[in-house]
C-alpha cells in the first residue's frame, strides 16, 4: 500500500525567520515498512513520497525561507541558518485481529537532526506520533493508510508546537548575524 498525498493544513502561525534547507537522506525519500501477522496476511506501506511532501509543506509553512536541498548542494553559497534532515527511527502498527479492536493503529517515531551551516549537530530531537482509524468507516487498506496518515499529522503538530523549544533553532539566525557583522567589520588601520 502505498500512502499518497499525505497533507497538513496549511499552519496559521508566525513563521520563524530562518533561512532553512531540509535534506533527506534516501532512505527517508523511500521508506517502506512490510510486516507479516503472524497466521495472518503479510502488509506493505510506503511512506516515502508522502514523508517528504508533508515535511516540505510543513517547514515551508514554518520557515521564511526553506527550500530542499541534497547532498551536493554548495551550502556556503545557499547562506543557510540551519540544515533539518529528518528521519523515521522506528514504525509499528496494530491491526484489528491484533488488538481486539475494529481499529488499526500506527506510531511513528521520527527524528529531527539540526545542522548549523559547519554541519555540526546543534539539535537530535526524537518525535512519537500516533493514529488510529476504525475500519468501519474506511475498510482494511484505507483505515491503515488514514492511521497512518494522523500519525504524520500528529508528528507535524508536535513540531509546530515544540520545535523551537526542543532545538532552540531560532538561535541560528542570531549566529548568523553575529557572523556576518564580524566578517564585514573593517580591520583597524
């Protein structure tokens, strides 16, 4: 199964004034999960396509000024405050034979690294996300795809709400400045 166009509302919130580069590692880009239930039928969801078009929509909603970059770009030349290069650590779910329940459930559990523009670690902060649906309202395939459809919803939430506070990735913009006022300071003569 795969998850197509996994989306968020667009945000209503103050963009933070950042010029910021989203890199995704391949196996983000192309992550899939297949699992076989025990006694049961083997399950396959691919979540690569709608990870980076929902992480894209998100940090284009967050930041001033975002765009993706990869592993070539020429980071010097693009003055980035920050690099994010998210990743998907751990994915699990339930389904109804599982859990007694008409409902499948997903968690995922993501990381956000954050780069300064050295390409040191500023930031290594890992993100739990749930969703549920019952397969009464969407049948088998369909409940799965929408559980995990809230659980990347649920991710985005927790990064609008908390990203600042959990990276403190503001802080870069101020580096920047106090790098660019020094590199343009003339030297006594």
């Amino acid at each position: 199964m795969v998850l197509e166009n996994a989306t968020i509302p667009v945000p209503l919130i103050d963009q933070i004034p950042l010029k910021v580069g989203a890199r995704y590692p391949e196996v983000f880009n192309h992550f899939m999960h297949e699992e076989q239930i025990i006694g049961k039928e083997k399950w396959s969801i691919d979540l690569g396509q709608s990870n980076r078009l929902l992480f894209t929509q998100l940090f284009s909603s967050m930041f001033s000024d975002f765009m993706v970059i990869d592993a070539d770009s020429d980071l010097d030349a693009l003055m980035l405050d920050a690099i994010i290069e998210p990743s998907i650590d751990a994915f699990e779910f339930s389904v109804p034979s599982q859990s007694q329940t008409d409902e499948f459930a997903v968690w995922i559990r993501y990381r956000i690294k954050i780069l300064d523009t050295a390409g040191s670690t500023v930031a290594n902060w890992p993100i739990a996300a749930y969703g549920k649906s019952r397969t009464a309202t969407f049948g088998n395939d369909a409940a799965l795809q929408r559980a995990a459809e809230l659980a990347m919803r649920d991710a985005a939430a927790l990064i609008i709400l908390q990203m600042n506070k959990a990276t403190t990735i503001r802080n870069l913009n101020s580096q920047r400045t106090a790098r660019s006022t020094e590199s343009s300071t003339p030297l006594p003569e």
